[in-house]
C-alpha cells in the first residue's frame, strides 16, 4: 500500500490534466484505490499502517471530490497553473 501523497489528482485516478472529465473512469479508478487502501483493510494493522490507511484514503477522498466538481475541478486546474482563483475579485 503506497500512495504517492505529492502527485497531481489527476494522475493519482490516471486521468489526463484537463477539465473535461471522465466520470466513469475517475468513479472506477476511486472504487479501485478505495479498496486497496481503505482503513477497514488495516483494522488488525500496526499503528504505522493504520495511519497511512487513514491519510492515503483521505487524499483519495480529496482529490475525488474535487475531480468530481466542475467548479472544484476548475479551481484545482488553476491552482496547479499557480493561478489563484481569487473569487472576491
């Protein structure tokens, strides 16, 4: 179990960098890392897996919801160009 916590969300669900987005594929490839690394899978775990499990499985919740939000989506594709998305102005 190892979830690079550093890459983009678009290549964490293998998807291109892009704001049209594939539904389909981004709710299969989350089903798919949800259940390598949900926290349930590491209930008998030591402390160590238990954490990861924890944060792995929350980046991957993140990173679906924002993916899954055109408005999100939006917002996140700018923030990795370095342009904030200064709603007030």
């Amino acid at each position: 179990m190892s979830i690079n916590l550093q890459q983009d969300f678009f290549s964490l669900f293998q998807l291109p960098i892009q704001f049209a987005c594939n539904q389909t594929d981004l709710e299969q490839h989350y089903r798919a890392l949800q259940k390598r690394v949900h926290p349930d899978q590491f209930a008998r775990g030591s402390d160590t897996e238990q954490r990861l499990a924890l944060q792995y499985a929350t980046f991957i919740n993140e990173a679906y919801h924002t993916l899954k939000q055109p408005i999100e989506r939006g917002r996140y594709l700018l923030s990795l160009r370095g342009v904030p998305a200064d709603e007030e102005n």
